[in-house]
C-alpha cells in the first residue's frame, strides 16, 4: 500500500476532509493534496511520523 493509499483511508475510516487532516498532521492543505494525489510523498522522518500517526 502506498503512502496516498494509506493516507486515504486514515482520511476516510475518520470522515474527516483533507483539509482537517493537514490541519491534524500539522501541513498545509496544499500538502495532504499533493500527497493524496501521489505527486509528492513526506522525506523520511516525517514519513515515519506521520505513518506512526495514521496508525493511531
């Protein structure tokens, strides 16, 4: 599963919008899209701390 994947379904088990999901991850909005949309994925460290967070 992808970053985008795992995003997104941390995104929609929680009903909440992407835009309350940067809010929560402490990115901008603009982030959580580009994410969603596999355009840009986190470096390492903040790939592993928000993984650690989705997982929560």
């Amino acid at each position: 599963m992808t970053f985008a994947e795992s995003l997104a379904r941390w995104i929609k088990i929680r009903g909440i919008t992407p835009y309350r999901a940067a809010q929560l991850l402490g990115v901008e909005k603009q982030t959580v899209y580009n994410w969603l949309a596999g355009a840009k994925c986190p470096h390492q460290k903040a790939f592993l701390a928000l993984m650690a967070s989705i997982d929560d």
